[in-house]
C-alpha cells in the first residue's frame, strides 16, 4: 500500500513538472504588441521634438 502512495506522489510530481500552463502568445498578438509599442515610441519622439522647438522659440 505505501509503495502505491508513493508511485502516485511520485507520478503526480512528474506530471506538474512536465505540464507547464505558460501564456504564450500568438505570432499575431505579438506584431500587434510591437507595432503598439512603436507607436508609442513615435509620440514620445514626437512630443520630444514639439517641446524643443517650443524651447527654441521661446529663447
């Protein structure tokens, strides 16, 4: 009886193991994650830009 507890212990460790339930994205979701992000990055850039001028012509 011990020795069957154990061989199912045992078997359900091995099985968490192997079974991860990691989030994986789709190939699309991440284009669509990156093109966001660029576009964030633009007008950041844009905003960057629009402030020195402001400064530029202030001075």
């Amino acid at each position: 009886m011990k020795k069957i507890l154990v061989a199912f212990v045992f078997l359900f460790a091995v099985s968490t193991v192997f079974t991860g339930c990691r989030d994986e994205k789709e190939p699309s979701e991440k284009i669509e994650e990156t093109v966001e992000e660029v576009g964030d990055d633009v007008e950041d850039a844009a905003d960057e830009v629009g402030d020195a001028v402001e400064d530029v012509v202030d001075d």
